[in-house]
C-alpha cells in the first residue's frame, strides 16, 4: 500500500521544509503532492528521505510568484517506481506509478492538480480550459491503467447551491436505505 498526502501549503515551502512541526506532516507518507508552493526556478526544495520533483509557473505576468508551484515528494524507496508524465500549463502533473509495487495487470496515474481561481492572473497568460484539458488526459491515462485525481480546484459555487438538486435519489430510497441499516445494527 502508498500512503499518499496532497496539501495546499499556501506559500513559503522552503521556509516550512526547515520546521520539524511541517516536516513530521510528510513523513508518514510515501508520496506528498504539494500545490501552492510559492516557489520559482531558483528556490531550493530538500527534504531527507525524499525526491523532489519541483515544477513552478513558467510564464508569468511582471514576475510575480505568488501561488506559483507544484512539488511533488517521493520516497527515496519508491522512486525507481515512480515518474512524472506530463505537466500541463504548470497546473497538472501526471504522476505514474507503476504497476509493479502494486502487483497488479495496470499502472496507477495520479493527477496533482492546482487550478488557480477565475480571477488569476493565470488566465491572462494562459488561454486554455483547464477542466477540459483534464478531463482528455482523464480519458487518455484511463485506457492506459487507473487514475486518482487530487488537488485544489478552487471550486465556489457562491450564491449557488452546492448539492446536486433533483438528482432523482428519491426519499423512499432514502428511508429504505436508513431502515436497512438500522435492522443491521439491532
């Protein structure tokens, strides 16, 4: 089994990886996928016990750096294992694992994902659709084994409902569904 931890850690990585407080967040895990990194290509990313695969924003708008950056640890253990597949727009990276440490017929193909919110500066300077973009690379590394996808969409739904409505469940389902599992416990 990998224990896998994704966390938005809203800047100043190379200031959080010096405190033990932060540090011991990590490493019960075997691979960290870290969004929001503020970093850039001269920030110097360590951890002991760990790779590093760092990936900050490539474009930007008057050098600004803020909630630039993705990185991603990996157990130095699991690291012949593990590869990065692709990084689309600086806010997907596809991470593989391969089927081997699972001892399965199908590698495992996580998406970190960072998407930056509506009114970004990203959009300025990137013209893409970014859902669209993951949802063909979901259906791309669909066919090639099993995918996660995990990160921050910075998702609002502001004066929206955030449910489903009429999502056709009906209630006698509802009811029958809590009966059952009401008679199960007696």
């Amino acid at each position: 089994m990998i224990k896998c931890r994704t966390w938005n850690v809203n800047g100043g990585l190379e200031n959080k990886l010096c405190d033990y407080t932060f540090q011991s967040c990590l490493f019960d895990y075997d691979i960290c996928i870290l969004l929001e990194c503020w970093i850039t290509e001269h920030s110097n990313i360590s951890l002991n016990g760990f790779n590093v695969h760092a990936y900050h924003r490539t474009k930007r708008v008057r050098n600004r750096t803020q909630g630039e950056g993705i990185v991603i640890l990996v157990k130095d253990k699991l690291e012949q294992y593990v590869k990065i597949n692709e990084i689309l727009f600086d806010t997907i990276v596809w991470i593989q694992i391969s089927k081997d440490i699972f001892h399965d017929q199908k590698d495992m193909f996580i998406a970190a994902v960072y998407i930056p919110p509506i009114d970004s500066k990203f959009h300025d300077i990137y013209d893409c659709d970014l859902f669209l973009e993951l949802s063909n690379c979901i259906a791309k590394y669909t066919e090639l084994g099993n995918i996660l996808i995990t990160g921050d969409f910075n998702a609002r739904t502001g004066s929206l409902q955030d449910y489903i409505q009429n999502d056709s469940l009906s209630s006698e389902t509802v009811s029958y569904t809590h009966l059952r599992a009401h008679e199960t416990r007696h």
